[in-house]
C-alpha cells in the first residue's frame, strides 16, 4: 500500500521536542519523549558494559553473530515500514536501524571488528551514536512488519528489542514507561495505573448493575474466586476505559456459565518490559503466574491486549516451568471457541454499520489469532468487509512497540507511526473497526481524530456484548429487575 | 612469472586452497551456527518450537514465488535470477565439469550451449542492473557501504572474463589473459565468502530458526543481571 510522505509542516509537528532546552542540556539527550534523571558520564563505556552483560545472561550474542554475517543491505524492507513510508527518510528503514546496534557488535564484541577498529582507529561508540539509537529505536512500533519482508528472514524486531534493553539500563527509556513499571511492581495498588482494589470493586459493582438494567441478567465479574478455570488479566486500564469490552467478556462468562475470576492480589495483564527491558518483562510475567497459582487457577486468561496476551503466551513457559507452564489464553481464543461449540447465541439484526476487523500486531504477525475473531463477526455483523493488507500482513496502528502510552509523542503517532493505517481505514470507508488490542483502540481513536476520519473504535467483546442473547432461564422478569434495581 | 604459468597457478593449487578455505570456511561458520543455536536452546525452558511456521516461512523464500512479487516486482525478479544464474551456471558449465573430471575424476551433467550462453549473459545483465539500483535507489544507495558494491562487482568478474573467453574471438594473449582475471576473481571469491555477508548463501535457511529461540528468553536473567551488576566487579 503506498501513501505520501509527510509535508515539512507535519515533519515539524510530529518531530517537534517537547523538552526543555535546560533538560536537554543536563541530559545530554535531545529525544522526543521524556526521560528520568539520569547519569551523564562516561556514557558510552556504561553502555558497552550493559550491552556485555546482557550478552552473558541472554541469547542475543547468537542472534547478533546470525546478523553480522548475514545483513545484505537489500532494503526491501522498507516497503514494509509504515515509518519509512510516511518519513521517507532513509535512517528509517528497518535495516538501518538494526545496523545501529549491530555496528556496535561487530566493532566492540568481535575479533575482526576489534582488530579493524585498532588498525583504522574508528568507529568507537559515541555519545552520538547512543544519541542516534536512543530515537531511532523509538520511532520504531516494532510491528515486526519488516520481518515478513526480509528476504534472509531476519527479525529487525528483535534487534530493536535488544537495543531499547541496553539503552533502559543506562537509563534512557521512555519516563511514561518505567514510572508505569514501577507502580506496577514497587507500588502500593501493584498496577500500571494505581487503580485501588476498592475502586477496583466499585468500578465493576457499578458495571454489573449497568448490564443488568440492560440486559435484565446478573451477569458478575467473580473476585478471588479459587480453582476456577481460568484466572483473567485485562490491561488494566480497560478499568478505566474500556468497560463495554469488559461487560462484554463478563457476558461471555454469564451465558457459558465457566469459572473465571479476577484476582484482587494482581490484576494487571500490562507487561511494558517487552517494549524496553527483559528484566522488567520477567518479573510482571512472575506476577501474573504467581496469581493464578495463588487462586489456584487452571489457566492464564487474558483480555483484550495484543502485548499482555503475547508476553504472557510467550514467556510464561519461558519464565515459569517450560512444558510444566499453565496454558495461557487469550479472551477472543475462548469466545470463538464458545462459539463455535454453540454456547454463545449472536443476534445477527443488532449491528448494521459497515465493520471491519484491525488485526493487532501481537496477535497477527505469527498467525496466531487471526481467523477466530473473523469467523465470529462475520457470523452477526451483516456488513462486514476486510480490509487490505490484513491478517499477518497487517498494517500497525501506529502505536505500537509501547509508543502509543507516551503521551508527549502523540503528534508522531498520529502523523508518522499511523499514516498508512489511517490511509487504510479512509480508503475502506469504515464506519465501525474492531480492534481487540487496549494500545490499539487507544491509537486508532487518537488517529481517526487527529486526521479527522469518520470512524468508530471499538473492542472486540464491545460487539459482543451488543448482540448476545442469554437463554430465558438467565433473565429476570423485566418487573422483578426493577424491584432489584431500586 | 609468465601469464601461462600464472594461469597454472591459478586454476591449480591457488584454486586447491581457496577451495579449501571456501569448503572449511563455510563448514565453520555452520558448526558455529548449530552450536550457537543448540546453546541458546539449552538455555530456554521453552522448549515448544512453532515448527510449522518456521518451515512455512523458510520455504517462501527459498522458493520466493509468493512473496517476490508483492512488493518490488522488478527488483524482486532481477535478485532472483541473479541468484539463479550465480548458482547454476558455475555449477553446470561443460568447461567447469571438465576441469573436475580432469583433475579428480568425477563428473556431472553439464548445461546445453545455449542455455549456458543466455544464463550467463543474463546473470550479467542482471547483476549489473543489481549495482546499477544500488547506486540509482536512494533508500539502497543510503545503506550500501563499500563492501556492497564491492561484491557485485567481484561476482560479475568471473561472468563477464567467462563469457568473453568463450563467446568472443580474440587473441590468444588476451584470452589468457583474460583466464587468468576470470580464475584469479573465482579463487578469491572462494576465499572471502565465509569471512562476509555472502555467508547467507549457507546460513539463510537458519534464519528462521535463529529468530524464534532469539525470543526465548532465558529464566533467571533477570537475576543474573543484578548479581552481576552488585558484584564487586561488575
């Protein structure tokens, strides 16, 4: 899919420094997004020590040793990149980037780059080179696009993983990031957004009552509820926002009749170490996994959220007991499954709009969910079209890779990291896009906003919730939800 | 020392080494490739592999039919028979399979006349139209360094000397000549492929495994880390 590149006043706008000059100065850091105090000195030699320590705990010094001696340098995948394609700027393409970090291999970690660098004297890591990843790693959504375009399969999104890792643990990570991370795992409410367990309750309190007064079910989001089947983690600002997509999996539940829970203890799927550190990534998918067992739970349930649902997938048999791992599974998985074994009735008459179905990264880029929540909304949603590309091929929000949660770098996602998503939903003439991903409706609503495209964002289970119908043994009789009510 | 007995020199035991460095270059790299894998692999508690994709996504592009044409068709194609021809015509060429048979006894079916001619000249044109997009596609002229370049034109060396010595009439002293450019870029071409970028001509088809045990991560990292940063000397 082609589009235009940005005009110079969208170059400003998007790449505009929201810090100011005396921070810029006292950090030795011009980035567009905020950064925590941190130490100045001897920053390049702090640098390689991490990168040398990382290389000892990790598997990334055989991933770098696959790329040194395989990069071709063809840049085919830049036709992937919804960044290149929107900047047109060359540091931009996927394999530019990765040759940063892999510059800084090549000639600090290996023999022939030590011997060479002694014999011309250069390409020593600078201030400017550190300067020159620390923005070039987060212009990146790390969609993983570009892997699908690399013709030697390399995975630039690793590469841009592992430099985010070095350069958090000199301390140049996104402040919105880590200050999330530590109220999540040093913090009193043990979540990214500081919601108290008592605002918890209420919140969902008033959920149930709202659904019941629509829906005239107790439909109930279980607490602390031990040996149930699965235990539930939503990102946890789906609390503050996104309630349609939870009374809608509540509703799931209610006509299934399965055991779930949400834990008190933890309750937050969020896993930003994905975006910026392996040691932050460990620890939340430690909580997550201690909470289930804690409840006793069966399997690891996780709501609408692309990230939480791939961290979780992904290294909870990494980090908690390999073959011996609970099963993790994502929302859409159990609702399609539902589904399909006739436990879920659809009203087809309830959503007319012209729909279509945003495939979230985390989800679509190994062909993990990709058809199930298609087969589902084709099944009630009377208009429903699919856009192009779509499925593993996708095209990203825009805010992805963990940039859609630092607010200052709004006018990049909206104008950069979004451009060929917003091309796409404009094309389509879409009236309602589901997007089952916290980071994805979040973008995709700040998008269709920012470049004034008549659309709505939804969940997934937003829909869901709309056209279920419950069996009449779960209603109450109209006259007796009234009494209840008042 | 004479043309002739450079030529000798050349095709006999320079072309014996470099073929030895190529053979022991590549075996290396592959036994360090293995042995990096089966590491990392050890260091995971995540033994399940996704298999069925790693073997999808291998096989789209050793055999790019699907994915060449979806995004730059013309480059696409062009880097494919580039390809093509750089690997079949050295392999099958009635000359080359003489030599062999001449010199170890051993012998393979060889390309008609025809077909040789036109794969050759169209590894050429293919090749040359490869460095000329190098240099002419801003976003490629950006990220090629030296080496880039470099290496198009060494692989062309040999084509272009080849097709001359065998299609063209010309002097005896040029021919050798020529010979002798056209073994000379062929044996350096053997010596320097496992020490580069063309390394991807064996390790390609571990891509795909590389990136999927590259994102198991290792248990205890974390820890490890800190230990490691406490510790006196970290």
């Amino acid at each position: 899919m082609k589009i235009t590149t940005i005009t110079q006043e969208e170059h400003k706008k998007a790449f505009r420094s929201v810090k100011k000059p005396e921070v810029i100065q006292k950090q030795k850091l011009n980035v567009r997004y905020h950064v925590e105090d941190l130490d100045v000195s001897d920053r390049p030699r702090k640098f390689l020590e991490a990168f040398a320590i990382i290389l000892k705990h990790s598997n990334y010094k055989m991933v770098l040793d696959h790329f040194i001696r395989m990069t071709a340098r063809c840049s085919r995948c830049s036709v992937a990149c919804q960044v290149y394609q929107a900047t047109g700027d060359p540091r931009d393409i996927p394999c530019y980037r990765s040759g940063l970090l892999l510059d800084v291999y090549r000639r600090h970690f290996t023999l022939g780059g030590m011997l060479k660098g002694r014999v011309t004297g250069g390409g020593y890591l600078t201030d400017e080179k550190i300067q020159e990843m620390a923005d070039s790693f987060w212009n990146c959504t790390a969609c993983r696009r570009c892997v699908l375009e690399c013709p030697l399969g390399l995975d630039h999104g690793l590469i841009t993983h592992l430099g985010r890792y070095i350069l958090s643990e000199i301390g140049i990570a996104p402040r919105a990031l880590v200050v999330s991370t530590r109220a999540q795992l040093e913090g009193p409410f043990k979540n990214t957004s500081a919601i108290p367990v008592p605002a918890l309750k209420d919140t969902l309190e008033f959920l149930e009552d709202d659904m019941f007064e629509e829906k005239f079910v107790k439909i109930k989001f279980p607490l602390d509820v031990d040996g149930s089947d699965y235990v539930f983690f939503a990102a946890v600002s789906d609390y503050l926002t996104e309630a349609e997509s939870l009374m809608g999996i509540a509703a799931v539940f209610t006509a299934t009749g399965d055991k779930w829970t949400i834990g008190t203890d933890y309750f937050d799927g969020i896993n930003y170490g994905l975006f910026y550190s392996d040691r932050v990534l460990e620890r939340v998918v430690k909580k997550v996994d201690d909470e289930t067992k804690r409840l006793h739970g069966k399997k690891i349930l996780i709501g609408e959220c692309g990230h939480a649902s791939r961290t979780a997938r992904q290294f909870v048999p990494a980090y908690c007991g390999g073959t011996q791992a609970l099963p993790v599974v994502n929302i859409i998985e159990y609702t399609h499954r539902v589904w399909k074994e006739g436990r879920l009735k659809l009203n087809p008459g309830v959503v007319t709009e012209r729909v279509s179905y945003h495939d979230p990264c985390n989800y679509a880029r190994n062909r993990w969910i990709v058809n199930q929540p298609r087969e589902v909304l084709k099944s009630f949603c009377k208009n429903y079209f699919e856009m192009a590309p779509s499925g593993e091929n996708n095209i990203c929000c825009g805010g992805g890779g963990g940039t859609v949660s630092i607010d200052e770098i709004r006018p990049y996602r909206t104008t950069v990291g979004g451009r060929m998503k917003a091309e796409q939903i404009r094309r389509s003439g879409c009236e309602v896009l589901v997007a089952p991903c916290a980071n994805c409706k979040k973008q995709l609503r700040e998008l269709v906003e920012d470049q004034g495209i008549d659309c709505k964002v939804v969940g997934f289970h937003d829909l869901i919730y709309n056209a279920i119908e419950f069996d009449d043994s779960l209603k109450v009789a109209r006259d007796e939800a009234g009494k209840e009510a008042k | 020392m004479t043309t002739s007995s450079l030529l000798e020199f050349a095709r006999g035991p320079l072309f014996r080494l470099s073929f030895a460095i190529l053979i022991l270059g590549l075996g290396r790299i592959i036994f360090l490739e293995i042995w990096g894998i089966i590491k990392a692999y050890g260091n995971t508690c995540d033994m399940k592999m996704p298999w069925q994709l790693i073997r999808s996504r291998s096989l789209e592009w050793i055999l790019p039919v699907k994915r060449m044409m979806r995004n730059r068709d013309v480059y696409s194609v062009v880097s494919f028979l580039f390809h093509f021809g750089l690997l079949i015509v050295p392999i099958f060429l009635f000359a080359h399979i003489n030599l062999w048979q001449q010199s170890v006894g051993i012998t393979w079916p060889a390309l008609p006349y025809l077909w040789a001619f036109w794969l050759a000249l169209s590894t050429i044109v293919f090749g040359a139209t490869m460095l000329i997009g190098r240099m002419a596609v801003k976003q490629m002229r950006f990220l090629s360094k030296p080496q880039d370049y470099f290496w198009l034109i060494l692989l062309l060396t040999p084509f272009v000397t080849g097709f001359i010595c065998a299609n063209l009439s010309i002097n005896a002293a040029f021919y050798q000549f020529i010979m002798v450019v056209h073994v000379l870029a062929g044996d350096l071409i053997f010596i320097l492929i496992p020490f580069s970028k063309i390394a991807h001509c064996v390790l390609a088809p571990f891509s795909q495994v590389v990136g999927a045990i590259g994102w198991k991560f290792p248990s205890g990292a974390d820890e490890a880390i800190t230990r490691t940063l406490d510790s006196p000397k970290g």
